[in-house]
C-alpha cells in the first residue's frame, strides 16, 4: 500500500499541473521518499496512527481548504467535513479470518482489529471507492451492498526499472550480495498466513525428495531465521534450512536483479486483492508460478502456471515444469512480457485524476 500511495503521488506530481495537492504525512525515516513540487505541498502531521488519521488528519484537511480527502491505505477518518474518497485495497480483515488464529504478529492483529472497526462506518460515508481488481470489486460490493456506482476498480502499476537484466557484471554483483546460487527458486513470504509459506515449504521439500535436478534452493528475503526453523521443524523437514536463503533486507530497486536470475518465481498465496509481485516478476522474464484463487487469473492471464495453493504436490509439479519443458518456459516469458505491459502507475495515475475531477 505504501509503494502504491508513493506512485500514485510521483505520478500526480508529473501529470496534473492544473490542480493543487496536499499530501498529509506522518514524520519518519522514510520521509526524504517525497519531494516538494509546484503542484504538491507535504503537511506533517504527528501522533500514533488512530490518532493521526481520526483527529489531527480531518482537521488539518479543513484548515488546509482541500475540496477532497482522498485517504489510500484501506482505513480513513470516520467524521469528516471534507467529502472522503478511500482505496479499500481489499477486505480480507473483514472476511472469516481469525484474529487469534498464529501467524499474525501483534501489530497485525491491532491492525485488523482496527480496520474492523473502521472500514465499515467509511465506506458508508465515502463518495468513491477505489479498489484494485475486478475480483476485489465485486468481494467489496456484496460485502457491503454497494450497487450505487461508488465503487470502482482502478490497476496498480509497476515501476519502471523491474525490467530484465542481462548485463553479465551486474548480474555477477547481485549474486555476489545475496549469495545467490546459479539457479534457485524465488519466493516472496511472510509470517501472513495469506502468503502459503508452508505451502511453498512444503513443495520444496517435496522437490528434494526427488532426483538431484529439481534441488534447487529456496531464496527467501527478509525472514526470520528461528520462526523459519520452527515451521520446517513442523513439517518434518528441519534440514531443508540449509537448502533456503535468507537475503535480508532488499532495497526495491534492487529487486529486479533477484527476479531475473531465478529459475522460477512462485506466488501461491491464498488470497490477494491484486499481487504487485507477480507483474514485477513478468516484467523481468521470471517463470512465474501463482495461485488459481482470487484475484491472480485475472492479473496474471496465460501469463502464469497456475496451481491450487492447498496442494503442494501441485506447487512442486509446476516447479518441474518450467525446469524440463524450455520451450514452455520460453513462451510463458514471452507471455509474461506481453501481459505486464497492461499494467503502469502513470496509467493507474490519470485514473485517479479523472476520478477527482469527476468529484470536484
């Protein structure tokens, strides 16, 4: 949601020179990410995220003479006197998801909990509501009964710089930073349970249990080492952590260097309103792997080896696939180039402009 809110801002900024923006922000390390521009003025505002978003966020909306609140990470103020426009990104906090249930750090839990208790009273009172799928449109629009034409569905983008790489030195200095074998397997997990990171454990340890060609190991980025243990530990398979490597923190610009030396990219999550990755990973010529749930078919078009996130007998199988059929790899490639091309911030940009001009 970050990554979406910074582009659709940059965007903005290049675009829309006939209007005037304020962008409200909370003072933090990663403050220096915007810049001031002739179209864009950065107001700070402090205090913890409710407080933030409920008090301060509304008031200084109004003080600043804004004629439009358009407020982009799922939550907004429940009482404002400037008309509220919100992106629900999606609803998953809303559906049958526990709060209890493990795999969710405290900070997710307070963060559902939160969303819980606010989305509702917003998207009752928002005059637009932006989402990112057709998939999530139509979860959002049976969920709360909206049938009044307030709620559309706008893509995400891309950045432009998740494009191959085949400069042999660079390639050489990112295998050389992360430790990067010849060939592995990529995968984007997390502690959400959404992700399927025993699904993608579970296949992998499928994959060495069969012959010496399909042992590829896993590349995985900033998780933690001990609550990775604990989840092999209870699949039976502890000594696969020697076959996973952990990255550590990746900056996004560096991503497209892991992307194009993978062999396969998998994304089997259960759930995702639009799954940014998998456009990075078609961008850059990554064989891309992905769940047939949600929003995925429809992002990702023939441009993905889809697979059922609950089998990972399925997971594994693809993986093969892609590692014994070159001439499938090459056209899923191709596929995958094609399709990502549907896809820019600057388009999902002058969306969102049409959309405020149509509002004020």
């Amino acid at each position: 949601m970050d990554f979406v809110a910074l582009e659709l801002i940059r965007n903005i900024a290049r675009i829309d020179h006939e209007n005037e923006y304020v962008v409200f922000v909370k003072p933090g390390d990663d403050e220096g990410c915007l810049e001031k521009s002739d179209n864009i003025k950065i107001v700070y505002l402090g205090g913890s995220y409710p407080d933030f978003e409920q008090l301060r966020l509304p008031r200084a909306a109004e003080k600043e003479g804004v004629q439009l609140l358009h407020c982009t990470s799922n939550t907004a103020p429940v009482f404002s006197k400037v008309p509220v426009m919100i992106t629900l990104h999606d609803i998953i906090y809303m559906e049958s998801i526990s709060l209890f249930k493990s795999g969710f750090t405290t900070y997710q839990k307070f963060g559902n909990m939160y969303r819980r208790l606010i989305v509702p009273r917003v998207v009752k009172n928002s005059r637009k509501i932006i989402t990112v799928s057709e998939y999530e449109r139509e979860r959002i629009a049976n969920f709360f009964n909206i049938h009044d034409g307030r709620l559309t569905a706008v893509y995400n983008g891309v950045g432009s710089y998740f494009k191959p790489i085949d400069d042999p030195q660079q390639l050489a200095e990112i295998r050389k930073k992360y430790h990067l074998p010849e060939k592995f397997i990529f995968f984007l997990g997390n502690t959400d349970p959404k992700k399927n990171t025993m699904g993608a454990l579970k296949a992998l340890a499928l994959l060495h249990k069969d012959e010496t060609r399909y042992h590829l190991p896993l590349v995985m980025l900033d998780y933690d080492r001990n609550v990775l243990m604990a989840s092999l530990q209870e699949i039976g398979a502890p000594e696969l952590m020697d076959k996973i490597i952990l990255t550590g923190y990746v900056p996004n610009i560096e991503l497209p260097g892991i992307y194009s030396t993978c062999s396969v990219f998998l994304y089997p999550s259960h759930r995702e309103s639009f799954g940014i990755p998998m456009i990075e990973a078609m961008s850059t010529g990554a064989p891309l792997i992905a769940s047939n749930t949600s929003c995925m078919p429809e992002i990702a078009g023939n441009a993905a080896l889809f697979i059922n996130p609950e089998k990972p007998e399925e997971i594994a199988l693809a993986v093969k696939k892609y590692l014994d059929d070159d001439a499938f790899r090459k056209n899923q490639i191709a596929f995958g180039f094609e399709r990502s091309r549907a896809f820019s911030w600057e388009k999902m940009a002058q969306q969102v402009i049409d959309i405020y001009k149509s509002l004020v």
